[in-house]
C-alpha cells in the first residue's frame, strides 16, 4: 500500500501496538484478549501551520507566536499533534511500513477540509482564543500533514493512541474493573514470575515498613513532651507495682 502524501513516520509498529493495547486491558483489569485483527491503523490528515499574531491591546503591545493543527475530518482543533514534532519530522514516504504479513487493516482518510476552508477555520479559532481581529494573525507554512494513530474496540469503546509517540492516547476512557481478592491474588503470583516485578513487590514492601517507621518517628519527635510523661508515668507504675 502506498500513499504520497506527507506525513508523520510510522515508529510503533503493529506487534508493539497489540503489546502496548493489551498493557492497558490488564493495568485496568478488563478480562479481554487482543489480537492482530482486533486492532487497525488509520492515517488521519491535518491542516498544520505556523501563526503570528501582532496586536495593541488595551495599549499594549502583544505578540504570540507558534504552531496549530487542524483536524481535516472532525473540523477541530487538535493542539497536541504538534508534540509529534519532537519525535519524527513529517516527510513523504510513498510506502507504508505496514506489510500485508503484519494482517492489520489500514485505512488511510481523504480530507474534506480544503486548505482555504482550514485556514479560515484556523483564523477564528486564534482570533476568539486571543481576543484580536483577524486581520492582526498571520499564518504561514500551511501544510496538510497525515498522522498514523492505531486504534481497536474495547466493547462499545474505541481505543487510540498515535503510532509516532503512542503518547497521544484516550487511555483514560476505559474503565477500571474492580478486583475480587481472588483474581488480585492471581495476578501477584503471576508477576513474581517476572524478576523485574518481583523485584517491584520486595521494594515496596520495605519501603512501606520503613515509611510506617518513619512516621511513628515523626510522631514521636512531634509530640515528645507527651511521649516522656507517658514514659515516666509507667515507669513510675512498674517501680510501684513490680
């Protein structure tokens, strides 16, 4: 599959994506089993550019400056696509690093936001955000750059997590199931065959014995005059009785 279009490179790839989508069931305890059919990829366009905006507010000088992106579908403003920056630089690679072995559905969205229409939505958006007319914002460097994001069904919830970073996520939408003890005990017992894990729980243990020492010390130093009357108190009775 091709696609000439720039875009954001594909760095997490499918096996990983099923990893890091089936981390997340278990840490929220959903009793649900992935596999490579169950999750897609879709590559999503966005009109992103540059902005400068010059303005006498209240007397005052202002200048801002930096980047926005505009979702080509929804028609919404997505801010946290620029971060994606960080990791890769948008290019064209005519060929997806998707193989037909891999088994994973590839959609790939056509925009039905022009790059005019985009740029008009993009100068209301920053003249209602800073409070200045549209004629003080200038845009620069528009571009339409596609965003690989890996996707899956959780029953009536749709996962996602972009696959240049996989910081961009909606991880929080799915639910944590509550715990029986027996199925908390299960899942002990099964990350102490991990040494890293077991290594996890012998830590935690001292730390919390050495936290709840802590605080009786703490509390000790804190109310130490009640503490010695308490002491000579006994003392006293121990003299008297024993």
């Amino acid at each position: 599959m091709e696609i000439n279009k720039k875009r954001f490179p594909i760095l997490i790839n499918s096996k990983d994506a099923l990893n890091k989508f089936q981390e997340v069931v278990d840490a929220k305890h959903q009793d649900y089993k992935l596999d490579k059919k169950k999750i897609y990829l879709t590559i999503t366009p966005y009109w992103i550019c540059f902005f400068d905006i010059s303005a006498n507010i209240d007397g005052k000088y202002q200048h801002y400056s930096g980047q926005v992106a505009l979702n080509a579908l929804s028609h919404k403003i997505d801010n946290q696509i620029i971060s994606l920056f960080k990791y890769a630089k948008p290019k064209i690679i005519p060929k997806l690093e998707i193989s037909q072995a891999d088994e994973v559905t590839v959609e790939i969205k056509d925009s039905i936001i022009v790059k005019e229409e985009a740029q008009k939505a993009i100068l209301k958006f920053l003249s209602t955000k800073y409070n200045v007319a549209e004629e003080n914002i200038s845009l620069s460097g528009v571009e339409e750059i596609y965003v690989p994001v890996w996707k899956t069904h959780i029953d009536s919830i749709k996962l996602k997590f972009d696959a240049v970073s996989g910081k961009l996520n909606n991880f929080d939408e799915l639910p944590e199931k509550e715990q029986t003890n027996t199925e908390a005990f299960k899942e002990m017992l099964h990350d102490l065959r991990s040494p890293k894990k077991l290594w996890g729980y012998i830590v935690s243990f001292f730390a919390g014995i050495f936290k709840g020492i802590w605080q009786v010390i703490k509390f000790i130093f804190k109310n130490i005059k009640w503490v010695l009357i308490v002491f000579i108190v006994c003392a006293i009775i121990y003299l008297i009785f024993f």
